[in-house]
C-alpha cells in the first residue's frame, strides 16, 4: 500500500442526507412525511419498489398509496442500464401532466440507485447516459424518499446511483449533490427476510469501502472517522454467530449509512477495481463480485484478507470460485481494460504509477485466483 504517502485532505463542501429516522417500525412514519408534501388531490407519488415485495408485501406493511399513485416493481436480476432509467422515466411522465412530489424507492441498491437516477432526469430532462459524470445534473430532482431493505452498500448516503450504459459499457454514477436522498427511512426490521448468502455479501460491501479508504492515501478526518466506526461495527456482526439477529441488523443498517457517508469523502482502492471488471465483463453482481475479488487479495490487502476469510469461516457463506477458471484471452484482455481503467481508487491505493504495479499480467494473475 501507499502508505509512506499519506494525503491527509479536508473535505471541499459534502452534503448529506437532509433527514432520516431510525429504528424498528420507522417505516409507518412514510404516511406522515408523503402527507406533508401532497398539498392537493392532484399531488401524485412514485413509489419504486424492490421485486421480491411484489410477492411478499407483508413486511412493507400498508404503504401510503393514493389512488393517482404508481407503483412500479424494480427488477433486480440485472443492475441498472441508462435504457432502462430511460424508459421508465418515459413511462413515468407521460402517465400524468404534472411532476409526482415524491420519488420513494424501497429496496436495496439497485433500488435505490434507480429512484435517484429516476428523480434526477424527471426534473432535468434528457438522457441518463447525459449525466454519467462528475456535478452534471443541474437541477434538484424530485423530492426522494430511501427506504433500504438491505444493509451495505450505503447507496442511502452516496451522491451517486451506479449505471450502466449498455451500449458504451460504461459503469459510471450520476454524482452530484442533486442524487442524494432529501429523506431516510431506516427500519431494520425491513431486512429480516434478506436470504442470508445475499446479507452477507452486501453487508461485506459496507466493511470492504472503509477497508479500502483506510489503506488509501487520499484521507480526511472525516471520512477516517466514519469508516473506522463502520468497520468496528462490521466486525461486531460478523463475527457475532447471528450476523442476522436483529440487534446485528440494526448494525449493519447503521454501518451501511456510515460506510456511505465515508466513501462519499475520499476514494476506495484495489478490490473495487477488479470488482468493476468481473461486473462489466461477466455480469456479476457488485457485491458478490467483491467478495470473489477479496478471496484473491492477499497481496493487497493481508491483514484484512485474514480478517474476511475469518468472516466467511464464520458465517459458513459460500463465495463463488473458479469464475475465471475458463476465459480466453480476449476476456482477460477486457479484464484488464475494465479494472485499470479505475484511476482514482487505483491511485489512491497504489500511488499514481499504478499501472506499473498492475501491469497485464499481474492483473491477469489475481483474476486467475478467483
Ligand atoms: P440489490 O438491490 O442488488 O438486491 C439484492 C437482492 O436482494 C435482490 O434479489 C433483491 O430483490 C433482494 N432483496 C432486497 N431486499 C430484500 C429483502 N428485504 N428481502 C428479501 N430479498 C431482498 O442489493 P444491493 O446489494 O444492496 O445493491 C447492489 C447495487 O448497489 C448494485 O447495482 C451496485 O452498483 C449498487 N451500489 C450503489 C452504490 C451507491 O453509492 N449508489 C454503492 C455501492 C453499490
Ligand atoms: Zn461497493
């Protein structure tokens, strides 16, 4: 690691999430806080719903829904593209003359991501794939309301939502202080249905952001503070034998909020990378991906690769092996291009002659270990 380097940065202006509540049952409270944005009959809402609670409602409850709402189950078997922001934002607006007041997304990443980027373009205009970038989007989207149902990758406290351009292949978030949530609502008894391999590995993006910030050397106070807070309580759950009780629930469901709150102040480093490239290249999903690339990070990362494979024992969680097992060259080639092309998080981890260190083959090696 590029320790001897050590940048210790302040912070330019963050922004944060505006309001939250916390706690078991906080979701009840949604009546209340949509009630006071619908100022008439014709103030209509988005609600932008995970899939898995179009078949099991239950643990939502009675969600405040009015008549001239939507509904919209969010599927999650792939992670968001550009076209698909686009269409439902087409859908969306041709439904009503007026804008909706409110934009709640109810799910886990995926989710989430698509009420911010979904907020964004209906206030904005335009294409998703415009706003791919850096301090793009220039008008606050409509009102947005998170509501996580799984803890860890603190999309809830990020200025991004992560898409994909499927023409382009590029992975690339709408960041910009318009993306972040006007309101939280973190109930922990939301998670308790999570199946727990997924848990596992959402929960471990959480502790792998502040693992990777910590090792980095773009650090601020700040963001050291809230990713050491993140790490102690990722390490409270999974070591504890409940990882899903719902006193380590309501941890990670914390830790997620801060591990968000962390990396939206400084960088990650080496596993996101090659995280990115197994995402790209083979359609993992991010936080899977990110254990497979853990497993296969013990140069990098040694302590902390002891400390996750002590995780894994733990929970007995299967992680993926062998993804790589049967690629051709071309693949690893693309491999390469998709992880190297991370500059930031590689920089900051490695020092800006990154690519020295990880040249081809070198890269080639780490993917040949998962
Ligand atoms: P997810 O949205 O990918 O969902 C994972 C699975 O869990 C899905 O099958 C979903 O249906 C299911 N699920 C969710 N809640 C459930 C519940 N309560 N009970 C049963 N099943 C449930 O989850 P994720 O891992 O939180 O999100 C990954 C996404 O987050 C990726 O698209 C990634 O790019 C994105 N991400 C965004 C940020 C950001 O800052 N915006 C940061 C990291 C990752
Ligand atoms: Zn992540």
């Amino acid at each position: 690691m590029n320790k001897d380097s050590l940048l210790i940065t302040g912070i330019g202006n963050s922004r944060n999430v505006s309001r939250y509540c916390f706690g078991k049952g906080s979701i009840t409270q949604l009546s209340e806080i949509l009630n006071s944005r619908r100022s008439s009959s014709e103030n209509w809402a988005v609600f932008l719903i995970d899939e898995y609670f179009d078949r099991h409602s239950e643990p939502l409850g009675v969600l405040p829904v009015e008549s001239t709402d939507r509904v919209i189950h969010i599927r999650t078997d792939v992670e968001p593209s550009t076209q698909f922001i686009d269409s439902l934002v087409c859908d969306i607006s041709v439904s009503h003359k007026m804008l909706p007041v409110a934009v709640i997304g109810i799910g886990g990443g995926i989710t989430l991501d698509v009420a911010k980027a979904t907020s964004n373009l209906l206030t904005n205009g335009g294409r998703a794939e415009e706003y791919q970038g850096w301090d793009l989007v220039k008008r606050p989207g409509i009102y947005k309301i998170g509501i996580p149902t799984i803890s860890g990758t603190g999309a809830e406290a990020t200025r991004t939502c992560v898409i994909t351009n499927e023409k382009t292949g590029v992975k690339l978030g709408m960041n910009s202080d318009h993306t972040v949530f006007d309101q939280l609502i973190l109930d922990p008894d939301l998670t308790a249905s999570v199946p727990r391999n997924q848990y596992f590995f959402t929960g471990m993006d959480a502790w792998i952001h502040c693992v990777e910030a910590l090792s980095g050397s773009y650090r601020n106070p700040v963001g050291d503070a809230f990713s050491a807070q993140t790490i102690t309580l990722c390490r409270k759950v999974f070591s504890d034998n409940e990882m899903m009780s719902e006193e380590s629930r309501e941890k990670l469901m914390v830790a997620s909020y801060l591990g968000g709150c962390a990396i939206a102040t400084t960088y990650v480093g080496v596993v996101h990378p090659f995280s990115a490239g197994l995402s790209v290249v083979l359609g993992l999903h991010h936080c899977v991906a990110n254990c497979i690339t853990m497993m296969a990070m013990e140069l990098y990362y040694p302590d902390e690769h002891r400390e996750f494979m002590g995780f894994v024992e733990n929970q007995d969680v299967p992680i993926p092996e062998g993804v790589c097992s049967q690629l051709s060259d071309s693949q690893f080639e693309a491999l390469y291009q998709a992880t190297i092309i991370h500059e930031k998080p590689l920089t900051n981890a490695l020092g800006e002659q990154y690519r020295d260190v990880l040249d081809r083959s070198r890269v080639r090696q780490i993917f040949e270990k998962m």
